[in-house]
C-alpha cells in the first residue's frame, strides 16, 4: 500500500514538473492560464465522477475546509505561473521546491506532534539549494522576483497539503480535487474576466491538456497518496519537481540552465536522496 502511494506521489510530481511549461508555451497573463487550468480540470472530474456515479454530496464541515483550500490552490498556481512567466521554469520549480521547509514547520503545530529532526535538517537543505539559485537580491531583478513569488507559490502550497491531510481521511481523492478545483474556477473567474484576455485554438488546446493531465490527474494521484504518506515524505518528494521541470524546459523549450541553478538543484535532489 505504501509502495503504490510512493508510486503514485512521484507521478504526480512527474506531471506537475511538466506544467510548468505552459507557462511560457502559452502567451496569456498568468491569472488566466490559472483560470483555464482549473476550469478544464474541475470539468473533467466532474464529467469522470459522473461515469462513476460517484456521489457529489459533502458534509458541510468539509465544504468549510475545501472552499477555502480552493482559494489557496489558485494563488499557489498563480504564484507558480507567474514565478516561471517572471524568470525561468528552473528558477519557478526550484523555489517551489522550498515548500517541505513550511510543510516541516506547520504539520506539528497543526497536528500536535513533534518535528522530525531528520525532516528539518533536509527542509533546511533545501531552502539552502533555493538560496544558491538567487543571482542577486534586488526588486529591480527579474530573477530575483520571480524567485520571492515562487516562494510564496511553495508557502500556499505548503498549508494546501496541510489541509488535503486533513481531508484524506474522510473523503476521497477525487472528492476532495473537484471541489477545490471547482472554488479555485469560481475565485478566479472575475479575475480572469478582467484581463481580457482573447486565447487561440492552440491556447485552449494547452490549457485543456495543462487541466486534465498535469492537474487534475496529477492533483488527483498526490491527494489520494495523502491517506498512507506523511505529509512531510510526500512534500519531500515533491521537491524532485524541480528536477523534472528543469529537464523538460532543456529538452522541449532549449532553456540551459545557469550554473547556479544546476548547483541549487545539485543540493536539493541530494536532500531528496538522504530523506
């Protein structure tokens, strides 16, 4: 059981390295890639819970917890898409990777129990490989910007799998995605309107396939690992993020990254490695 969460987590990790890229394949403003993402996978899980006559009804202390985790889930993907829009995929995954960091901090506070020291000291790690990767400490660089807003990207996402903790025990991980994806449509549907933005053809195809595929799939397969995983063993593996995006913005982008950011990613798949 806990093989096929590991399983699961890492191909869910596999997918989201992916959706990174969209963020430079698709030439629209941040907010509204994220709109589209979230609409076309709470579509899809929507559709899919229908085939399975899969049961929409929640309690209403679980609609207190998932509405507001669907507002987080959109300023984390906003933050991301933005983080790669400002800099570059490597420098977005690689701050985003500082998210076990918060994940290692809040889970006891959150659940009274005691931080692993093992947790911290790779947390720690990893924030020092995201600090490697910050070519200087201006608001004037774009890198540096991009960098701040990935961390607020891993600091949202860090208290969204704490939430998704919470609620793997009662629902499942389909369940839980579809409404949170859904509230994450309905937040940023003004938003979106407001930018007026016009897609192509090739741009809804890009988003369709960022919303089925790398969103609610992937979202689908890492809350579902929730119910067996630690959320600080599945946030760990979740900096391997860094790794797959970096790769792919290399083979299917023809992004080189710098030499710091290679070191930074060095650092945190090291910390990977030893957790």
């Amino acid at each position: 059981m806990k093989k096929r969460a590991v399983l699961s987590v890492n191909l869910a990790v596999l997918l989201f390295g992916l959706a990174g890229l969209f963020a430079k394949w698709i030439r629209l403003p941040a907010i509204f890639i994220t709109f589209g993402r979230v609409l076309f996978s709470s579509a899809a899980l929507g559709i899919y819970m229908l085939i399975r006559r899969q049961s929409f009804r929640i309690a209403r202390k679980d609609a207190a917890l998932l509405i507001p985790a669907g507002g987080i889930l959109a300023l984390h993907w906003w933050s991301f898409l933005k983080a790669v829009q400002l800099s570059t995929v490597a420098v977005g995954t690689a701050t985003f990777a500082a998210f076990p960091l918060f994940v290692t901090f809040l889970e006891p506070l959150v659940f009274r129990r005691k931080p692993d020291r093992r947790s911290i000291v790779t947390a720690v790690v990893i924030l020092i490989g995201v600090l490697i990767t910050v070519p200087e400490f201006s608001v004037e660089n774009r890198t540096f910007l991009g960098i701040l807003t990935g961390l607020l990207s891993a600091l949202s996402y860090a208290v969204l799998v704490i939430l998704n903790k919470r609620a793997a025990g009662r629902m499942s991980g389909t369940v839980i995605t579809f409404y949170e994806q859904a509230a994450a449509a309905a937040i940023l549907l003004p938003f979106a309107l407001s930018v007026k933005a016009q897609p192509s053809g090739q741009d809804l195809a890009l988003l369709l396939f960022l919303g089925v595929v790398t969103t609610a799939l992937a979202h689908t397969l890492f809350v579902s690992s929730l119910k067996t995983l630690p959320a600080q063993l599945a946030g760990i593996c979740s900096s391997m993020e860094t790794v797959y995006g970096i790769l792919f913005a290399f083979l299917l982008l023809g992004e080189v990254p710098a030499g710091r950011e290679i070191a930074g990613a060095a650092v945190i798949v090291g910390a990977v490695v030893i957790a």
